[in-house]
C-alpha cells in the first residue's frame, strides 16, 4: 500500500511495533477486502491534471440528484425544504472557515451559535441539556448508549422498531467495550414491549417514529425500562416535534436524532449532524462539545467551551468517548434553520409532513397489488407497504420514470417498500407516483 505521509519509514516501523501490527495494511483489517483497493488507480501514464478532472466531471454526470428526480425516499434523511436564508448565513466566511473554537476570545461568534443550537435542541426536546452536536444520527446513538452502561450493566436491548442500520453501528461500536447489544422481533412493525428487562440491561432503544414509520408507546417504553433499573434513549426525528410530545415529557432519558432534516442538503449522504440532549445529572457524562455562558471581567455576556475534562483531547485514554470533534457548521445551519421556523412554523411543517403522508398512503394503497405493510398503525410522514414484486425492481423502474420511490426494506421481504413524504411533495406529484406504480408495480 502507498502512503501519503509526512513520516519516515523508521517512523513508520517504530509505530507500528508499538501497536503490534505487522504493516499498514494490518490497520485496514476490519474493512472487507473486496471494498479495498488492491491495485493502482487505472490512470494511463503521463495524463494531465485537467483531464483527470474532466473524466472525474464526465463520471459525476452519471449521478441523479433531486434536481430531477421527485423523491419519495427517506429512513433518516429527508428532502426538506430547506429555506435561502439558512446557507446566506451559515456560509458566511465567518461560519464556513471556522474551526475548533478552542480560543474563546477568536471564536465568540461560533460559540454564540453553537449555545443557541445547545439552548433550541432543550426547548426542542423536553430535555435539561444538549451538547453541541456529534457527527451524525447513528453516533449520537452510540455515544448515548456509552454513558448509561457501567460494571455490571453492560446489555443493551433494541426496539423491533430501530433502523438496522442503527443496530449494526451500536454492534460495531459495542464490540471493542464487551457490549451484548439485543434488538427485539417486530412482527406487526413495533416490538411487542416486554413486561420488565434483566437486571444487567443498561439501556433500552425505542425509536419514534420507527423504522417502518409507526409511532411507538414511549411512555409505556420508560415505564418498563426504570422498573428495570434500565435507563430508556428515544432516537426521535426533529421535524415531528411540532406535532407529537417531545422526549422529555415521555420519560425519557436520553435523546438523540440525525439532524439532517434541520436545514441541512441531503449531499447524497452527508456531511450531517448528530443530536444529544439528556438529563443535567448526566453532563459530566455528555460526549463532545458543550458550550457555556459566562460573563467577562467588564460583566459583559462571553461564551467558553466548558467541562471539558471530559473529552478526549484532555482526559485521553480516561475519557467517555473518543468524539472530539463535531459538526459545528451542520448544527449552526439547523440552528438558523429552527429560528426561521419558530415553535408555529415547526408546528405548521409536521402538519403538512403529516396530511400529505395520509394522502398518499390512501392513494398508494389504492393501486391494485399494493397493501399496507401494517394495517391500522399510526404513522408521522413514513409508511411501509408491501408491492407486488421486489421493491427494489420497482425503484429502479420508477427511477427511470423520474421518481424516487422509497426505500427498500429487506428485512422484511423483498417485496417491502418505505415511502417518506415531506412538506415539499405536493398532491399533483403523490398522484404521478400513484400512476407511475400502478405502471410497474403490476
């Protein structure tokens, strides 16, 4: 393998003895070895900077944006609306070229942003704190599952109902700690909720809306989990709150979200943000940033990242997580993005997210062959149904015809398909996919 570094190969070596690998290529080990490279790059010899990058520019071309494609998909990120005033700001020079605000007195403006953001994810949630953000959805998850388990405690139990692709990080993660990670069957597309957990499950997954886009009973979810000892995190979707309770009203104890859909591009898959809120007994624990206020010597409001001794960059080896960075510029963007909206708009939004995710699944479940996945439960703007042929024959077909029809969900067959319908697909586009999957779905 070639590297690209500034070190020597004595360094090299030195490094790699004291970690006991044989050569870089042992770092890369986890990866399966048919996504590595295993050969140059195919580029004929002698060629040009500019025509690397017109084959690169000709290659970009066979991608498909939403530009042209109605999109209809979504499982954890969405084709919001995304309001012009939120990247006038946040791309501002100020915010864009940023970096680690670890010098107060250089970074006012940036930690003035990132305690907003702080301060809107509490009033969002329920919840009594909020770091400054994490690198995504799935991360937060992890990180809120690092802080409820300890001796003795170290089972964690997912909902039925948790995307697998969530389940499959919390695995990834939990194997180097000895975590025993559980996700519950889901036979009607919500986890039958047990009565009570073992006494060594720290903590408990529910996510609401879940996976196939039905609305868990959270409530009844924390009931059962601090009968147990157990502590229960929500994984919640941001543009709902408007319109069903927030986390800390359920019982919740630690919350956390993709936070994407908060006037964030969908960039064909990041970069995004992750949020955290939990309980003030649990700051010490909190992973990442958290910015405080404060005042300076004239009496003056100031900003100061604070309890840091808990992060890696300080406590190293000693610390809860190994996050030491986030993704500052994706949480100013949703922050602007919440202020823009205010409490009525975030309202109006999961209204609108709502009516026309009923619409649609009453037009869809309208074309012969196509049913519901699962009858009667209730949904925010996600449904799942079941189609007459493999749904992912019938998204490449769709595709061609301009639209982006759902995502697949294996787990459960192949003919399972999981619509999303934000505030921005109107009823002349529902009845086009309506016509078009009556077209080649039959």
């Amino acid at each position: 393998m070639t590297t690209f570094t500034p070190h020597t190969d004595d360094e090299i070596r030195e490094m790699l003895a004291t970690i006991g690998a044989g050569d870089v290529d042992d770092l890369f080990e986890a990866i399966p070895p048919d996504l590595r490279l295993s050969e140059p790059l195919d580029l004929p010899p002698g060629i040009s900077e500019q025509e690397v990058v017109d084959e690169l520019g000709r290659l970009a071309t066979r991608n498909r944006s939403l530009d042209e494609l109605v999109c209809f998909a979504g499982r954890g990120a969405y084709d919001h609306y995304i309001p012009s005033v939120v990247w006038a700001l946040a791309g501002r020079s100020e915010f864009s070229t940023a970096y680690t605000p670890y010098q107060p007195e250089l970074s006012q403006g940036v930690l003035q942003a990132l305690f907003e953001f702080q301060s809107m994810m509490c009033a969002l949630t329920g919840m009594e704190v909020s770091n400054a953000s994490l690198y995504d959805g799935a991360t937060a998850l992890v990180e809120a599952i690092r802080m409820s388990v300890g001796p003795g405690r170290l089972r964690v139990v997912l909902a039925g109902g948790v995307d697998p692709r969530l389940v499959d990080t919390v695995r990834t993660y939990g194997a180097g700690p000895g975590l025993h990670v559980e996700q519950l069957a889901a036979p009607e597309g919500a986890a039958g909720l047990p009565s009570s957990f073992e006494p060594d499950v720290a903590a408990v997954v529910v996510q609401h809306p879940n996976v196939h886009g039905i609305l868990e009973d959270v409530q009844a979810w924390a009931e059962a989990a601090h009968s147990s000892g157990a502590r229960l995190i929500e994984v919640f979707d941001p543009t709902s709150l408007g319109v069903i309770a927030p986390p800390g009203e359920l019982g919740v104890d630690i919350a956390v979200a993709e936070g994407q859909s908060l006037g964030n591009q969908l960039a064909f898959g990041g970069p995004y943000l992750g949020i955290l809120a939990g309980r003030m007994s649990d700051v010490r624990r909190m992973p990442g940033r958290i910015v405080g206020e404060t005042v300076d010597v004239a009496g003056r409001p100031g900003y100061v990242l604070t309890l840091q001794a808990r992060e890696q960059h300080i406590r190293r080896e000693k610390a809860t997580s190994n996050i030491c960075t986030n993704q500052t510029l994706m949480a100013i963007a949703a922050t602007i993005h919440l202020a823009w909206l205010g409490p009525a708009g975030l309202r109006e939004l999961g209204e609108r997210c709502a009516s026309k995710a009923a619409y649609a699944f009453d037009v869809l479940t309208a074309v012969p062959g196509v049913v519901p996945a699962f009858p009667g439960a209730p949904i925010f703007k996600e449904f799942t149904l079941r189609l007459p042929r493999p749904a992912s024959d019938v998204v490449d077909a769709l595709v061609a015809r301009g639209i982006l029809g759902g995502v697949p969900a294996p787990w459960l067959g192949e003919d399972a398909l999981i619509v999303a319908v934000t505030e921005r697909r109107t009823r002349a586009q529902i009845d086009a996919f309506s016509e078009e999957l009556a077209q080649v779905a039959g």
